[in-house]
C-alpha cells in the first residue's frame, strides 16, 4: 500500500507536486478550494472573494521551454510565450497524457487516484 500525500492547491505548483508523487509511487490527494485545477491560470468572470485569477488578456512571461514538464514538452507548433487559455488548457492536457484523473468527491477536494497514474 502506497503512503497517501496531500498536496495543497492544483495550480501549477501543486500539479508539479502531484506529479511527483506519482513518480515515486506515492498517494496524492489533492485539496483545491476552487472547482478547476489550474490556479491562477484558470480564467473566470465568477471570482470569489480572496481568490484570484489572470486577467482575460494575460500571456505568460516564461518560456514553454522553461514551463514544460521535461518528460511532457509542449507541442513546438505552439507559441513560446502562450496565452493564459493555452496555459490551463496544457496543465489538463499533461494530467490526460499521465493518464491521471481528478475526480470531485466533495466539493473542493479533487482525488487523484495513484493507480489511475501508472
């Protein structure tokens, strides 16, 4: 039986710790106040009081080079510097090519099943 790890948040820094759960064989469970994962790249008209969200316009300033997973680069056809949409759209795309899933048990709390990861 695999050691269960909570991970706090599923923004960028909480997918990057998922993934490495998963990597060393490990349980992420995966606390997310929100709906989505994608932290401050998931878009919304609907903020909620203390939540925050990129603006509809925002572009990342850092390279999909410097961005990327190294084992899931992002496709060369897409733009070094992506909109905030490709941003979010890749961290869902990376949890589909690992063959993970979220699934929502409660409300805010999305379980990523480490038998689902390997």
């Amino acid at each position: 039986m695999s050691k269960r790890v909570a991970v706090i948040g599923g923004g960028c820094s909480g997918l990057a710790a998922i993934k490495c759960c998963v990597d060393e064989r490990l349980e992420p469970v995966c606390f997310e106040r929100t709906d989505e994962v994608g932290g401050l790249w998931h878009y919304t008209d609907n903020v909620r009081n203390g939540q925050a969200c990129v603006m509809r316009s925002t572009v990342i300033n850092t390279s999909k080079e410097m961005t990327c997973f190294s084992d899931y680069p992002i496709p060369k056809e897409l733009p070094s510097y992506m909109h905030n949409l490709r941003c979010y759209s890749i961290s869902r795309t990376t949890l589909s090519i690992s063959s993970c899933t979220i699934t929502s048990s409660t409300k805010h709390r999305h379980v990523i099943p480490v038998s689902d990861c390997m």
